[in-house]
C-alpha cells in the first residue's frame, strides 16, 4: 500500500475506447471512473484493431515480469488475458488478482481457446468478478469458486438530450404515424432468437404493430427470407447500418424492447447490455429467461422474463404491456430504476469495493 493510502492499481485490457465492442464498452467505462482519491491507477489498454494482440499480449507479460510488485493489484478486464494474472502471481505473490469475467469468455468453442483457459484461468486470480449470474455458474462447473457477480452498467444520462416523438420517428422512415413499436437491437446471431419471434410471433401481432429490428450479423439473410416467405413486409422494419444517434433514436421512440433470445450450444449472453439501455430510454424488456438476462431484466421492475420459444407468453406479454393505460407514466418509473441500479458510477463503485476488500485497504 502507498504511504498516502492509496491502492496502486494496474488495470489491463485488450480491447478499450476507440475499439467498439461490449468489453471496450465495458473497460472504458469502468477505468476512467475509478476513484483518483483511493486509487493510483496506471492503465495498460489495447484501443486497436485485434490483430494487435499479437505484440500487445508478450508486452503486457514483459511488463507485468519487470513491474508486478509495483502494484498492490491489478484488473484484468477479461479472461482471455488469464495468462496475464498467472504471470503476476509467480512473479509478485502479494500482489492481488481481479479479473472481469463475461459469459463467452468461458463458452467460445474454439479447441485451443479451450485448452488455454483450462491451462492458465482457474488459479490465476484471487478474485472473479462476473457479469451475471449465468456467468458465475459456469465458472463453478469448471471448479472457480472465488466469485462476486456485479452487472455491466449503461451511462445514465445518455438519453438526456433526446426527447420522445414517435409519430415523427415513423414518418421518417415511411411508416403508419398511429403504430406501435416493438424494437430488438443487437447483433443478429442464432442465440438472439430474432428469426424465431419472426416467424412464431409476428404474423399474430396486431395489424397496427411494427417490429423494428436494428442491427446486422451472420442470421441477416436468414430473417430477410423469413420476412419475404410470410409476407411480413409491412410488419417489420430492418436497419442495419444505424448510428449511435438513431440506436438511441430507436430506444427513445419504441413502446417495448423484446430479447427472444433462445438457447445455443457454447453460444450464451452473458448478460444482455441492449436491456438495460431499451429500459433506461423507458421501455418495457419483454426478454426469454435463459443465460444472464435475468441480471438485467428485473422482473416487474424494468421488464418481465418469459419462457424462450413460447410463443403463447410472449404475445400475452406483449399485448398486456401496450394494452397498458398508464404506459407514460411506467415509462418514467422503468428509466428511473435502471438508472438507479445499473449506472456505471454504481458498476465502478462495486468494483472499487471488491479491490479494497482484496487489497486490505483501510480508510484513512
């Protein structure tokens, strides 16, 4: 510990502000915020492409062999730079451990990414910090039991600048001005489930529903054809190449945010970031209750969970929550409590604890 009582704190990351992505999100929220009365942080970031990891790994390791005990702890923002606290532990016992753990940090099939983590991530940190519940169940499977579950946070006054007008928002992009909105933002990937609320949902949506779907990956093709097959045109909007101002946009303007999401073999969410920023702009997150969601999606709270694939309790759901007569009012109470429990001031706080915890920090 420093004579003037602060932690000094070593925080790594492979990916970081202006790399896009939700660790990059996640890291370049969280480090900057880390209290500068408590902590003395030095940062070790990658803010490029990930091809960089190629001279950026070695150099974190050189450097952790010539600095590790410098540090009273370090902060690894993700277990793929397991290799990276294994290190520092031979090197400076004393020094602790904390690594940001995500679900498919663990998942991701590939069978030398496998072999890496079984060699290098169960004793490399003191502590693991998990993004959801999820999360920290599939750590106990593998025989990681040092665990703490702290949820990813969104930027509270995101939505500060922007107000509500959806009759505009529709007729900008050629729709019906007296609709309502059900909108998925993310990217489509089978474990969202998009193309299956596609075709077991939608064609029984009231004629006056629209679902938006905002974003652009591998099942792209997949739910285009679903949408031609059912004649679904005028049911279903895609933007695929939206910025950060119309994403927000889409938030400000939707009456309910759906996860449909379905379960994938080695595929999960970890925890599912695009809840809390739908509920934040106030919607209503009608989401599966599979893998990490329920550490975002609060029953009764900021949306409901229902059972993936069924179709009957999503449109149940669904139309209970635009049949709503107090819907604007909701809205204000379902932002309010996001911002409440999930800014990333409360994230960094938490984290803040954990490492004091760690490191045997006491108030001056």
């Amino acid at each position: 510990m420093n004579a003037d009582n602060k932690i000094k704190l070593l925080c790594i990351s492979r990916r970081y502000y202006p790399s896009l992505g939700g660790m990059s999100t996640f890291c370049s929220s969280v480090f900057p915020r880390i209290s500068k009365d408590e902590f003395d942080v030095t940062m070790l970031v990658l803010g490029k492409s990930q091809i960089h990891l190629i001279w950026f790994l070695p150099y974190v390791i050189f450097y952790l062999i010539g600095n590790a005990g410098k540090y009273d702890a370090i902060f690894v923002g993700d277990l793929l730079m397991c290799i990276a606290g294994n290190v520092c532990g031979k090197v400076s016992p004393k020094t602790k451990r904390l690594a940001a753990v995500h679900g498919l940090d663990i998942t991701y099939a590939n069978c030398i990414y496998q072999w890496y983590i079984r060699k290098f991530a169960k004793k490399s940190f003191d502590l693991y910090v998990c993004n959801s519940d999820a999360t920290k169940q599939l750590l106990a499977d593998r025989g990681i039991y040092k665990t703490l579950t702290i949820p990813l946070g969104v930027q509270k006054e995101r939505y500060h600048s922007l107000k509500r007008d959806k009759q505009a928002f529709l007729k900008r992009y050629g729709q019906c001005p007296d609709q309502d909105i059900i909108l998925t933002a993310g990217r489509l990937v089978r474990r969202k489930g998009v193309n299956w609320f596609v075709r077991n949902v939608v064609p029984d949506l009231p004629d006056n529903v629209l679902y938006l779907i905002v974003g652009d990956g591998p099942d792209y093709g997949l739910i285009e054809q679903s949408v031609q097959e059912l004649h679904l045109q005028k049911k279903i909007l895609m933007i695929t190449d939206a910025s950060d101002e119309e994403l927000n946009d889409c938030y400000m303007n939707a009456d309910v945010f759906v996860m449909p999401n379905i379960r994938v073999e080695n595929d999960m969410e970890g925890f599912g970031l695009v809840a809390i920023e739908a509920s934040l702009a106030g919607n209503l997150v009608i989401a599966s209750n599979v893998d990490g969601i329920s550490t975002a999606v609060i029953e009764g709270r900021n949306g409901y969970l229902v059972e993936s694939q069924n179709r009957q309790e999503f449109l149940q759901k669904i139309h209970e929550v635009l049949s709503k007569k107090n819907l604007f009012e909701l809205r204000k109470q379902v932002s309010e409590f996001t911002a409440e429990h999930f800014d990333w001031s409360i994230v960094t706080e938490r984290y803040e604890i954990a490492l004091k915890q760690l490191s045997g920090y006491r108030e001056k």
